[in-house]
C-alpha cells in the first residue's frame, strides 16, 4: 500500500497541531478573525439587527471539526478577540434527547442550546456537531428558521460552528441560502480516499508519538477506510494497540513505543466478511426459497446491493455516502418479519455491516422497566446483547402510549436514539409492527424517522399462498396430503375471517395444527395410515381458533341465488342483487382476459321500513360475495349506533373501529345508519364514528362491505352528514312494504315453520285482517306479521286449555290448527296501534 500523499494536506495549526486539509486553513483563519473581530467591535452598538458570526464545517463526523474549531479560538484568543475560554459543545443527538426531555420542538431544543451557551460578557464558541440528525423532513424548516435567528440576533453574541456532511450543506443551501451566504464555509477532506486517510493516519501516529511498521500502518489506513473517515474510532483503535504493545514490551531502537500489525489482533479491526455457515449467495437463495414476500424480497436485494456497491467504491478509493441501515418491518402478524430479520442479520453479517450476525428479539417488556431509572439501562443492557448483530423490537409502537407522556417507554426510545448515535459502526436496529401504529411511533419522537429511513411493507399472504404454507408445514413434520387436500385448502384458507385474530402465516399453523388433532380423532375409531391427511381432517370454517368464523356452511352461487328467489315479494330488490352479482362476474371474467376493471364501490345503502328483510338480504349478500370472490369469509356483523358511539371523548373512533376489524372478510351491516346524525346535536360523537367508519372504509377498501340501513326519509340526513358518504356508498337497495297477500303469505310460512296449519276459515280472513293493521310509525311489515302469529297462537292456546282446562283431551290434530276466531283483536279500541 503507498503511503505518500502531498506534504500540503497535512496543516500547521496554531494550536500546535495538525489538520488534514485540502482547504487553506491559514486563509480560512484569517478570514474568520476578520470576520468574527468586525462582528466583536460592533456587537454592543446600536444596531437593531447585527450579524452574528457562523461557521460551516462540512465534512464527515470526526473528520477534525474539533480541532479546527479549537484553532479558530486560539486565532482570535491571538488577535486579541476574547472569547470563553472553552468551546461550547453539543452533538444532534444530544439536541433530540433534550427536546424529548423539554417537550418541545427541535428548534426550540437548538434555541435553547444557543441561550445556555450565551454570556453576556464574553461571546461562545457554539459547535454543534452531527447536525445532519436534526433536519429531518418534519423538522429541517423550523431548525434552520432557528438557525437563521442564532446567526443574526441582536440580542445574543455567539460564534455559531454547524458541523455536518455535504448532504446538511445541500439542505441548507436549498432551503436556508441566507444562512449559506453568511456562513464561512470549510470542507474538510474525505479520509476514505487513501492521500487523506495516510496523512491522517501519520498525524495520528505523530501525537501519540509512537512508531509503527508498515504493516500496522496500513491496518491503520484500512480501518480508517472502512469506518467512513472516523477519525476518533481509529485513535481509539490505535490506542488499544499501543496497550498491547506495551504490556509486551515492544519498543523500537528509538526507545519509542512499536506498534506491529500483531499488537491489533482482538480488538474492532477492519470489519470482514464473516462466514457463518451459510456464504451470500446461499443465503439470497434461502430468501428467495421463502412463500410469498415478493416486494419484501426485491427490497432485500436493492439493501445488499447497497452495501456490495459500497464495498467496491471503497476498494476503487472513493468517496462513500453515509447511510443509515436501521430498517422499519410495517405488515400484519404472521407474515415472517422475524425470519427476515434473522436472514438479514447473517446477510449483513456475510458482507461485514455487521461483526457477529446474530439477532436479538425484544419487545416493550425487555426495554421498559417498572421503576424510574430502570428503563434506561434496560434498553441499554439489551443494545449491547445486539452489538455485533441485529436488535429486533416487535411491535415497537407499544414503546409510545399516546396522550401519555409520562409513561416511561418514551424514555426508551430516548435511550435508543442516544445508543444509535454512539453505536452506529456494528449495530443495526430493525423496529416493527403494524403500519398505521408505526407512523404514529416514527412521529413519536423527531430523531427517529431520520434513523429509520428504510421501510420494508410486509403484504398479506394470498390464499394460495397459505395453502403453500400448509403444505410446507406437513412435509415437514413427515405428514402427507392428499390431492383433494391439497385441491381443498385454498378455498379453506379464504375461510378464515381476516379479522383481529387473523395472523396469516400463524393462522395456517394453527389450521394446520387442528387438522393433525382431527385426523388423530378420525384414527382413534377408524384405521388409517398415520401419515395420510384427508379433506375429512380440515375444521370447519369458524372451529379450531380460526377467527370469526365463516358466513355458514358452503353453497353454491346458484343454491343462494334460489333461495333469494324463493323469499316472498321484493322483486326489485333480487333484480338488483342479480345485477350486482352479474357486475362481479362480469368484472372477473374482463380480469381474466387481461381486460381493465373499472374500480368500483361496493358499498350498499339499504332503504325500507322495518321487517322488509334487509337483514336477511344483507346477509345472504355476504355469502354471495364470498362465493364470488369479493370478501374471504362472508359473515356478517350487524351493528347499531350504540356499538360504535362511546360515552366520552376519544372513545368513539377506537369502538367503531373495533367493530369494523370483527367484520373483516365479511359485512359490516350498521341498522338505523341515520341515528349516526343527531339532529340539532353538533357535539354528538356519532360524527367521529362517520369520520373513522370513512377511514376504515379506505384502508380497508379490498377486505369488507358495509351495509349502512334504515328509513327512506332518514338515510338522506346520513348521507349528508360527510361529504365523503355518498361516493363511498356505491348503490342503493328500495325496500318496498310487503303487500297485504305478501304479509298474508308470510303468516303462512312462518306458522308452517313452527309446526301449525291454517284452518280455512283463518286462510280466508287473514288478508282482510292484515289490511286492517294501522300502518302508523309502529307497523313493521314482516316483524309485525309474526307479532300476529304468536297473538294468534296465545289465542290458540286460551281457546283450547283456557285456564284450568283439561290439556290432556285436546286431540293432537287441534293442536296444530289455527282458526279465524285466533285472529280476533281483543284489544280495547283506544285509538292506538291494533294488532
């Protein structure tokens, strides 16, 4: 390896050190004494608005920002510009963890900063190091909008050092340019390259004042390469070696200290591929083996190349761009984000991110403690069980409970954030859980989403999918599927209600671990092979802790469309449901043929009076869109304006949205939609459950239909009480009144079913009788008719036993008959409702 580079780049300070520059650092010195002199001459005059002094250090972190901050001090201490005899220090990070301990934003957090170092007798030197952290893109405006303040404010006098990478100085120059155009900008050197890294390496060796073979100093180079240009992490590296080489005793014929390639053996060297079993391409073989995960795949892939294209800049001896390799896991449970993680661990490990490659699992319990003071160096403990490998936190939004702040997970993720600064060489942190929970986590605190900038979207598994899980599973655990098995457990797995319960991956285990329990029940009567699992072991839908359950028992698309024929009247409300069901197939069948689909709502309005069957309609619409495709499981959960309205504030949108998660796979049917609205009530919260029922529609768009039902009259107040309503609600169902022969029929039905026959002198009265109901606000067609039929049979029974009869003459054929006089109202005629 050379070790030469131009004598010019290594720079005399005046504090007596050296600076690796490309930059005249005498000219920048003497530009900054003149500057900053001026601004100290002026700082107590009149001026409303003065300037105050900033530097720009761009470079990056610890490339000599320190040291040249310390040389601009003593320049001016030498020119006779008082300024506090130590540098004002603080580090990004440091701002994040105070703002999250003030409560504030991160630039009241760099505001406060600023006052703490200001004295009104002598002026700061303020360096803020690892400023890249704080503009994130919720926070860059309002940081650079303080930083702007600091550097022209009449009211305080500091020398302001912002240090960060050329990435801060893009940022700023696009955003803040009158901030650039004040600012006395120095870019330091890219150590990477191999002159700076030598020159850097040399002076290091010279202020330790100690000796090293060429072996050494190559390592020296390599490891300062490796570690992006740290000048700080090399220094330490060195001095460890130089531990090692006195406790042997190794001193050259100067006397000075020799420092050998040996002597580094053991500690944080040049990170190497490591083999752990398995080399790179066995392992992209085991990701690309894995069911399902094709985007997750590709993004694997795009974070290898990454780090492979990295490694090649870094042998070619150019420039690598800082990045973070923290990833965030947002998708379901069930779909494999702690195998991944364990398989990115060993890829990482296999490229040397990372030293060891293993994984260490955890979750709010192993970070939080109980006590003050406890979850600190809990989080802390658990960071350095990961060094060397992957920390893995489940379900990290639990770490944030929202609208209490002083729950003590903030202090976890405080501690996080302090560890990923300070141990950012050999860790990488992977944070998961559900997608919407983790945004509400990455806003919880403003240095995590600049952490956290990789985000990996696990999908849901298809249904064939699962059953290819399934299989797996068996095979290995030596079981053996027959072909209508197999044929069978796709449509078994779009049974499973994709509700809260629903957990993909684990869901078919658990399908799969209830069909071994059926076939060892089947066993037990019957001989059989062992090995051998048949339809016959699969549970039926909704059994075994599979869900919600199914929408009933399987039938097919023409034995539901029968039996919504078979229903008596509502003749153009099963036009209607034929004309949704021929869309569906219609929009299947141009699906097939490669054909676009026009997207469209499925969401239904129901309008009728009470007792048209609109909750039997719904439900047999549930079961024929499962058959069609349109939801997985096909059940049907009927709600009512008290199950999604809560009593206080901020309980709504949590009730209602629970009660859309139950109805996941099937329908949601809301009865009396319009008591949502309540009229003349502006502070009522069924407006909230309008507005999260609307959220859960769009984000839940592809797994359920809603129902929303109730009077012709009313259902427009609905409609009108959102404006996103009635787009989301694609058709409207008219209920129309059953006809007097309609209600008759009915009756007549209903006693059939319940085991009675109609006397014909009951058969000739009873559409006479039900044209004589009242159709006032209490008439309730088909519910109405059935108040009749048990007033009818109460009436039965009072003909036949009255008080104290003798039930045990009454002939067995009588009691079965239902006669006219049953029919007779005895209610006093009060002017009210009559049956």
């Amino acid at each position: 390896m050379q070790f030469d580079f131009p004598a010019e780049i290594l720079q005399s300070l005046p504090t007596g050190h050296s600076l690796v520059a490309t930059e005249s650092v005498a000219a920048f010195l003497d530009r900054a004494v003149r500057v900053i002199g001026w601004a100290d001459s002026t700082r107590h005059g009149e001026a409303e608005s003065q300037p105050n002094p900033v530097l720009l250090f761009v470079g990056a972190p610890h490339s000599g920002q320190v040291r040249l901050a310390e040389a601009v001090r003593s320049a001016l201490s030498g020119a006779n510009i008082a300024l506090q005899e130590d540098i004002w220090r603080s580090t990004g990070a440091a701002i994040i963890e105070g703002s999250g301990e003030q409560e504030c934003t991160l630039a009241d957090g760099v505001r406060d900063v600023v006052g703490q170092a200001v004295d009104e007798e002598q002026p700061p030197l303020l360096l803020i190091e690892d400023a890249d952290v704080l503009l994130d893109a919720a926070n860059a405006d309002e940081v650079l909008g303080a930083l702007v303040e600091a550097s022209h404010n009449a009211h305080t006098c500091v020398v302001l050092a912002v240090c960060g990478t050329s990435e801060l100085h893009e940022s700023i120059t696009d955003k803040a340019p009158e901030f650039i155009r004040r600012a006395m900008t120095f870019t330091l050197p890219d150590l990477t390259q191999p002159g700076p890294a030598a020159a850097l390496v040399q002076e290091l060796v010279r202020g330790m004042d100690v000796a090293v073979t060429d072996a050494a100093r190559a390592t020296l180079i390599e490891h300062l390469r490796a570690h992006h240009g740290n000048a700080n992490t090399t220094s330490e590296f060195l001095g460890g070696a130089c531990q090692t080489a006195v406790a042997e005793g190794s001193f050259g014929p100067d006397a000075r200290l020799l420092v050998d390639v040996a002597h580094f053996a053991g500690l944080d060297a040049t990170p190497k591929p490591k083999q752990t079993g398995k080399n790179l391409p066995e392992l992209m073989a085991e990701l690309d083996g894995m069911i399902g995960l094709d985007p997750v795949k590709q993004r694997i892939r795009s974070l290898v190349a990454e780090v492979e294209i990295d490694a090649r800049r870094r042998e070619a001896g150019l420039s690598i761009p800082p990045r973070s390799r923290h990833l965030v896991f947002t998708g379901n449970p069930g779909t494999a984000k702690t195998t991944v993680a364990r398989l990115i661990s060993q890829l990482y490990s296999a490229l040397g991110v990372v030293s060891k490659g293993h994984l260490i699992e955890t979750q709010r319990t192993d970070l939080v403690g109980e006590f003050i003071g406890q979850t600190a160096p809990k989080t802390r403990a658990a960071v350095e069980k990961a060094i060397g490998g992957v920390l893995f936190i489940d379900e990290a939004y639990t770490l944030v409970k929202e609208g209490d702040s002083s729950d003590f997970g903030i202090e976890a993720v405080e501690e996080l954030l302090v560890q990923l600064e300070n141990r950012r060489e050999d860790l990488v942190v992977i944070v998961a859980g559900y997608t919407k929970e983790m945004e509400d986590f990455l806003d919880a605190n403003p240095g995590l989403r600049s952490r956290f900038g990789n985000r990996v979207e696990f999908p849901d598994y298809s249904n064939d999918e699962l059953a290819r899980i399934f299989v797996s599973m068996a095979q290995g655990q030596q079981y053996r599927l027959t072909d209508e098995l197999i044929a069978a457990l796709p449509d078994r797995m779009a049974r499973i209600g994709r509700g809260p319960g629903f957990a993909n991956g684990r869901s078919a285990r658990m399908l799969f671990e209830q069909t071994i329990a059926n076939q060892s029940s089947r066993l037990t009567t019957t001989e059989g092979d062992l090995q051998e699992l048949t339809p016959a072991d699969l549970p039926a839908p909704g059994t075994g802790g599979m869900g919600p359950g199914s929408g009933g028992p399987r039938r097919s698309l023409p034995e539901l469309l029968a039996e919504l024929d078979g229903m008596i009247g509502l003749e153009s409300v099963k036009q209607q449901v034929r004309t949704l069901t021929t869309e569906v197939r219609m929009d299947a069948r141009r699906k097939a043929a490669g054909l676009p689909v026009g997207a469209r709502s499925r969401h239904l309005v129901f309008l009728g009076n009470p007792g048209t069957a609109k909750t039997t309609v719904a439900r047999l619409i549930a079961q024929i869109y499962r058959e069609l495709g349109v939801v997985n499981s096909g059940h049907l959960v009927e709600c009512g304006a008290p199950d999604l309205i809560a009593q206080y504030i901020g309980q709504t949108a949590p009730k209602t949205r629970k009660v859309v998660e139950s109805s996941i796979g099937g329908v949601l049917f809301i009865d009396e939609a319009y008591s949502l609205v309540a009229e003349g009530k502006g502070g009522d919260f069924g407006s909230e459950a309008i507005a999260e029922l609307l959220v859960q529609m769009e984000n839940r768009r592809d797994e359920l239909l809603v129902i929303a039902a109730g009077y012709p009259d009313q259902m427009d107040r609905f409609l009108d009480a959102n404006p996103g309503l009635r787009s989301r609600f694609g058709s409207t169902i008219l209920f129309q009144d059953y006809s007097n022969d309609e209600l008759a029929r009915i009756f007549t039905a209903m006693a059939t079913s319940q085991g009675y026959r109609l006397a014909e002198d009951l058969e000739a009265a009873l559409a006479g009788r039900i044209g004589n109901i009242e159709r006032d606000s209490a008439f309730a067609n088909g519910r109405t008719v059935r108040q009749l039929l048990e007033h009818a049979i109460g009436r039965q029974a009072f003909r036949l036993g009255g008080l104290d009869g003798d039930l045990d003459i009454i002939a067995d054929d009588e009691l079965q008959i239902l006669r006219a006089v049953d029919l007779e109202d005895d209610s006093p005629q009060t002017g009210s409702h009559r049956m």
